[in-house]
C-alpha cells in the first residue's frame, strides 16, 4: 500500500477547482485501495460518491457541499499559508464536526475520505496538547478516528498509515453545556428579537398612517361611489334604460400547492440501532426499586449531547436496568458492556434512563411467558481493548444508526428477536428469527462486532440478547 505522506503529492496537490478534483479523485491511493469499485466510476466527486457509498442517497445540496468540502481540504492547511489563516481554518472545521458525525452531517462521502488524506500527515504531527488540549481541535481528532477505523468507511490502511490516537489520553475536558442555561439564553435572544422587529413593524405602521392620511385627502377631492352612482341613473333615464350594474365575477379557486411526501422508512435493519461499547464507571442499587441497578455509564457523548452529564471528567448517561438480583452488583463496576444508545429515555422510578445495558439469559420454551431476563444471566462483553464510544455492529449490517428509533415503528422489538448467542458462546444476529425482515431474502448468522473482534458471553450458548 502507498503510503499517506505520498497522498499529498499525488492525489490532492491539485484540488484547486472541481476540473482538477474530477481528474484526480480516482487517482489517490487510498481510494484505489480501498474502493475497487470505485475504478469504472465517473471521476465526478458525487457520482464517485454514490459508487462507493451505494446505499447511501445523495440530494442536489450534498452534491454540491462534497465537492466544496473538497476543495477546502486542499486549502484547509496549505503549506504556503501563514500560520493564523491554517489555525483559522481548522478551528472552523473542528467547530463544524462538533455536531456532526461526517462532513455532511451522518452521510459518509468520498469528501470524508480527501480531506482524511490531506490532513493525515498534519495531525499526526500534532501534540497531546494540539489534539486534546483546552484550545485543542477535539473533534477533528474523534472525526479522524471514527473516519480510519469505522466499518462505514472501511479504509484499507495499514497501522503505520493510520493516525495513531489514544482515546484515553485526553489533557482537557471541555464542561458539557448547561442545557438549561442554553435554553434560557436562546429564549432571551429570541425574545430580544421580536423586540426589535416590533419596533420595526410599529415605524413602518406609523408611516403606513401618515400614507394613508394623505390618500384620504386626495380622495375627499374625487366625486364618491354615491355620487357616481346617480350620475350614471340621470344618464340611463336619459336613453331611457336600466343604469349598468357591475356584477363581481367569482374568484377562481387556485390549486393547493401538494403537501411535502414524508421520508422513505428505511429497510428494518439492526444497522438502525445504535449499538456502543459502554464503560460502566460505577453503579448502586435504585433506591426506589429492588429489581433495578442504576449505572453511570460512558459511551462516547461528545459534550452537551441531550441527556448525559458529567463525572469524573467524563460525559455519562445514566442508564436503569433490570439486573439487580441476576448480575451481583460487583460485576457491575468499572467494566465494558455493550449499550443501546438511540433507545427513547424513559423514567424508571423517577430516574430517567437513557440507554440499555445488553445481556444474554435462555431462551423460553414454547408457550412460555417471555417477561423479560430469567436466571442466569448474562453481560454481553467487548473485547477487552475496545474503548468507550466504539461502534459495535453486525457483520454484514454496517451502516449510520438512527438517531433515535421511533417506538411507533417497532424497529427495536422486531431485530432483537433475531439477538441470540451461539454455540461458542457470540453474540450474534438471525435474520431467520425476524419475520418482518424474510421479504428482504437475507439469510446466515451475523456476528456482533468492533474493530477489534467479536462479542460474547461466558456460558450461554442458543440464548436470548436483549
């Protein structure tokens, strides 16, 4: 494989107009590598797109920001620019990924893949202090680790041409927003806001007035409609006719503009859930519920995400499960799960959960009440390197997860009854157990994964996972 640094000269040097992106796009070798589909393709940064990310719909917006964003890539840290205008630059784009999972937002695009070319060689050059520092480019960092190391993408990049980072090694924890506050201080700029247009709207009243007074002026000096009226009488009887009246013609109906189509459903998927690697950084017994353990829970949460707080320097949720009494509660401290994380919180005793700690327990029998975990019971672990926040996915079933799964739809009560273990003890996924999903004509067993290997259990084999 060539290496990245050779990136820079071959593929990317030239990314000064769209002319010299389309011709030189196929050309990078990491998109050779890892894309061969992508050989045949049109060199059209949208279309080379929609060949490599084929499940992935690309509207005419996103069309156009994927070749900006890859005309930014080439000037984002230019060689030739000052230092000011590079720092400039990449504070704006470490403020743009703050929000968002790729350049587009959740769509993976060949855009993600130039500008991952064309910074590698300067974040890899970067210090602790420039990646994670206080004044650190945080997100670009989690961008560049999510974009080498995710299934979504899969970049054929050998160790040495990755950037190496240690998710751990972290020297400043930006606070998470008070969301509170947030909302408060949004409420009173839009408050401030309408106080300004009011006042605008009242100026514009008050010359409307004054407008309007003088029309009323000028129309006191014309004849009025009464006076016109008998005018017109004097003249019919004149000829001896009826005076003219005006009939008002009907107001032709205009059509009604056509209500905007909902969104396709995407196909019932497992991708649809978000599935993490969670660290349990310390749990206790609900205090209103002997059943229930309560955990403080890291998955990865970039700060001010919706429903998580702060501890130890962390972002957490906090997430209830049903445990207590199946897991000794020991078990539960400082170790690594697997979470459901797009879940609709709900309250559970008056704690609001926010995720789902996955374990595995038998299956019930037929004609058995299924009420959930019977004994034994089970935690579902990672590998033993997997860091809190990674995906966790089935083979096969890589895709953007949902960002919260609608209950309407059923998306989660449908897949996890195809969550099972099996016979050497991995959790894996049966699409034959998911009758919504035979129309799709897939079959097999699909593994639970991260990129560092598979998930398991230690005995139960033929289990349910939920």
């Amino acid at each position: 494989m060539t290496p990245i640094r050779s990136i820079k000269s071959r593929g990317l040097s030239n990314m000064a107009a769209t002319t010299g992106l389309e011709n030189d796009l196929r050309d990078l070798s990491i998109v050779k590598e890892s894309y061969p589909q992508a050989k045949d393709a049109d060199s059209d940064p949208a279309k080379l797109s929609a060949a490599v990310f084929a499940n992935v719909e690309y509207t005419p917006q996103d069309k156009t920001e994927i070749e900006q964003w890859l005309i930014t890539a080439h000037h984002v840290a230019a060689p030739d620019e000052d230092a000011a205008k590079t720092t400039e630059r990449l504070s704006s784009l470490n403020t743009h990924l703050s929000t968002r999972t790729t350049l587009l937002g959740s769509k993976p695009s060949i855009a993600d893949v130039g500008m991952y070319a064309r910074l590698a060689p300067v974040v890899k050059s970067w210090s602790d202090e420039q990646r994670t520092g206080e004044q650190g480019n945080h997100h670009i960092v989690r961008w560049f680790d999510f974009v080498q190391n995710a299934p979504l993408f899969g970049l054929k990049l050998s160790d040495s041409d990755k950037v190496q980072i240690d998710p751990s090694n972290v020297v400043f924890y930006p606070k998470p927003v008070d969301q509170k506050a947030e909302k408060e201080r949004k409420k009173k700029e839009k408050a401030a806001a309408m106080a300004a247009a009011g006042a605008d709207t009242a100026a514009a009243a008050g010359a409307t007035v004054t407008s309007a007074a003088s029309e009323g002026a000028q129309e006191n000096a014309k004849p009025s409609k009464k006076e016109k009226k008998s005018t017109g009488d004097k003249v019919a009887e004149a000829v001896g006719a009826e005076a003219p009246t005006e009939k008002k013609g009907k107001k032709e109906k205009q059509p009604k503009p056509p209500k905007n189509q909902p969104a396709a459903d995407k196909p019932l998927s497992p991708a649809l859930i978000d599935l993490r690697v969670g660290h349990i950084l310390k749990a206790i017994n609900h205090p209103d519920a002997d059943s229930l353990f309560v955990s403080t829970v890291a998955v990865g949460d970039p700060p001010g995400t919706d429903n998580t707080s702060e501890y130890e320097g962390q972002v957490v949720r906090t997430v209830c499960s049903g445990l207590n009494g199946l897991v000794p509660l020991e078990e539960m401290q400082g170790r690594k799960i697997v979470a459901v994380c797009n879940l609709k919180p709900v309250k559970m005793r008056g704690i609001q959960s926010a995720a789902m700690v996955l374990a595995a327990s038998p299956r019930p029998k037929p004609g058995d009440d299924d009420h959930g975990h019977g004994g034994p019971v089970e935690l579902v672990n990672p590998p033993a390197d997997a860091e809190a926040g990674e995906r966790v996915y089935f083979e096969g079933y890589e895709g953007e997860p949902e960002k919260q799964l609608n209950p309407k739809k059923k998306v989660w009560d449908y897949c996890q009854a195809g969550f099972t273990t099996t016979e050497s003890k991995e959790v894996a996924f049966d699409v034959a157990a998911v009758e919504q999903m035979k129309e799709q004509g897939k079959s097999g067993i699909a593994l639970l994964k991260t990129r560092q290997g598979g998930c398991a259990v230690k005995t139960l084999a033929g289990a349910t996972v939920r």
